[in-house]
C-alpha cells in the first residue's frame, strides 16, 4: 500500500479514483490502485467519452453487439454497464472489508435527464436493477429537480451519489433529501445500514471562475484582492464540511443515526489543479479531515502520492477562508451568482459529452457495419 494513501486513510478520508476505461481494468492496472490504497471510483460523462471514442479497447465489443441487433443507446448501455459492473467486482473486497463504508463505483444518469425528476427515477432504478451490485452509486444531478430523486431513490434502497454541487444552499438541500429517504427507508422496514450516499462538493471549477472574477477586479485597480486568489474553493468545501458536521452529527440526524444509517459523507470532486501557478495538490492537502472522500483523476493521485499531504487540515484555517470569501462577495462578486453558473455550466458539459461520445459511436458503428 502506499504510504501517504495508507496515512489519509488513517485520518478518516478515502481516496477513490476519478476515471474509468477497459483498458484500465484489463491490464491489471485498476488492480494495482486497489492495492496501493484507492478505494472507491467514479466516472461521469465526460470520462466515458475519453474512455471509449479514444483507440479501439471497445471496437470487439462494439462489434459483437452489433451483431446482436443492438442499437446505439443499447450500445452505449451496454458498454457501461461493462465497466460499472467489471470495476464494481474488483472493488467488492474493500465494499467487504470496510463493511459497506468504501468499496464503490458510480454511474451517471443521462445527463439529459438533469431537469427530469420522474425520468431519472426510472432511469437510476434501471440502472441500479442492471448493475445489482451493492456496492454501486447511482449519480443524481444536484438539481432543483434532482432534489426529490434523492429521496426516492434512498427511500427505495438505492445507493446515491449527488453530483454537481457546488453551493452551500443546494448542500443544504441534498442533505435533507438523504435523510429523508433514510427515514423512508427505515419506516418501510429497510435497513438503513444498508443504503450509502455521497455528496459530490466540486471544488477547482470554483477558483476557476471566482479567480477569473477577482482578477477582472485587480486589473481594474482592486490590488487588496490579490490575497483572496485561490481561497473561494477550498474556503467554500470547507464552510460545506462544517455544514456537514452541523447535519449529521446534530439532532436532526440522531434517530437514524442510532438505527445504524450511514452518514452521507462529503465527496470532494473537481480535484485536479486547473491554475499551473497553484500546487497540484492544492485541492486535496487542505481538504483531509475525518468522513470525506477525495475522488481523483489519475494525475493528481500520482502526485498525491508522491508528494501529498498527511494531516488533518479541513477544519484548520476556517475563519480566514470565510473571510476571504466575505471580502469577495464585499467587492461585488456572488459566490451565489457563481455558483447557480457553475450547476448549469456542469449540466451543460456533461450532456455535450454525452452527446459526443453517442456521435463517436455512431461513426464507430456505422463504420464497422460498412466494412
């Protein structure tokens, strides 16, 4: 195992993998992240289209579905479900081992579904059906329509990750609807030890437009901006960590909490170093504290692992972040304002790869059939 995983996970916080491929799972190299400390993953989109448009690990597959009679969408679903599946079997010893804290692996909804609460209901549970493993988390848009998917899906036993948060409002929100479907659950005769969830909080994406906004502000004369640089992420996954801590382990969350129902522990997401000038592990050294997950592409776990942090840092500093944050918004920036950009900025990226990637199997396909 590696030393500095072995250490954060020592510290309460899990260190899963933020990608996904067949070529990933079939060389063994999934393994070796399993054995050197990752123990969760999650994909989205976006990884997907990189994973299955980029070279020919699919091409075999592609083409004994075709042959099947499938079409496009059955395609796409099947090639998924393939990897879900696949890495979900790989992970179950840590699902096991940690008895159901760790050990999991996410699929996304149709992000075209964002705004559809009934459709993405009846998609999560197709999904979930299909899957039928425990140790799977069905992605739900953190959208005002995904609010109540939340609760349905966690009433009916389904494991759920909240993706796309990014204010400390919505956060809000997605806590009450897990602990209402906990509380669904558990009235229906469910074990609520049984159903996880996890609230994906994006962090980089935050500095990448609030910095953009500050400098626009410096340019302009404002240099006592100039400290707040590079604060409003880690300062706003630290405010949402403190909320966190006011839910669950306040009174609102103490009747199912002595039932044994888990905790929906913040998931920090958008890890990578989008800025050069910054530290690339500038998103995952300030954020170490007890019931967290990181999810990290493969890059910032390397370099996590050679060189990251490991020591409990998530509460330390949080005065000056929020009044790093206060001097922003006094200057006329919205952090309420960017954040309601980034949700449907985030939405909007995820349904283009959605799409590119059904367009590359199309050719793919088209291609293959023509030959």
């Amino acid at each position: 195992m590696n030393a500095r995983l072995e250490a954060i996970n020592k510290l309460g916080q899990s260190i899963w993998c933020d990608t996904i491929s067949r070529k990933l799972i079939d060389s063994g190299d999934l393994q070796k992240l399993i054995d050197d400390g990752v123990v969760g993953m999650t994909s989205n989109p976006t990884i997907f289209h990189q994973a299955i448009s980029s070279g020919n690990d699919y091409d075999q597959k592609i083409e004994a579905l075709i042959a099947e009679g499938k079409n496009a969408d059955q395609v796409y679903e099947e090639l998924t479900i393939a990897d879900i599946a696949d890495a979900a079997d790989l992970l179950k010893p840590v699902y096991d081992r940690t008895d159901g804290l760790d050990g999991y692996i996410s699929l996304e909804v149709n992000p075209h579904l964002a705004n559809d609460t009934e459709g993405t209901i009846k998609e999560a549970r197709h999904l979930f059906s299909r899957l039928d493993r425990k140790n799977v988390l069905i992605k739900v848009p953190a959208t005002d329509a995904g609010i109540p998917v939340i609760e349905a899906l966690i009433g009916g036993g389904i494991n759920v990750n909240v993706t796309l948060i990014f204010s400390l409002e919505m956060h809000k929100k997605v806590m009450e609807a897990y602990i209402k479907g906990v509380e669904a659950f558990a009235a229906s005769g469910g074990d609520v030890s049984k159903v996880a969830s996890v609230a994906s909080f994006f962090v980089s994406r935050v500095d990448a437009l609030v910095d953009k906004k500050i400098q626009e502000k410096i340019d302009a004369g404002d240099t006592s901006l100039t400290p707040t640089l590079g604060k409003a992420a880690v300062g706003n996954a630290k405010m949402a960590y403190e909320l966190y801590r006011s839910v669950f382990h306040g009174d609102r969350f103490a009747a199912m909490r002595s039932k044994g129902a888990c905790v929906q522990r913040p998931l920090w997401a958008s890890t990578s170093t989008k800025n050069p000038a910054y530290p690339d592990t500038a998103y995952v050294d300030p954020l170490i504290g007890p019931e967290t997950v990181n999810t990290l592409p493969l890059n910032t776990l390397e370099a996590v692992m050679d060189h990251g942090a490991t020591r409990d840092d998530i509460v330390n500093d949080l005065q000056a972040y929020k009044d790093a944050i206060a001097k922003i918004q006094a200057a006329g920036i919205s952090m309420d304002a960017c954040t309601d950009e980034l949700l449907k900025d985030g939405v909007r990226k995820f349904a283009e790869s959605f799409d590119a990637l059904m367009a590359d199997i199309r050719k793919k396909m088209a291609a293959m059939q023509t030959a």
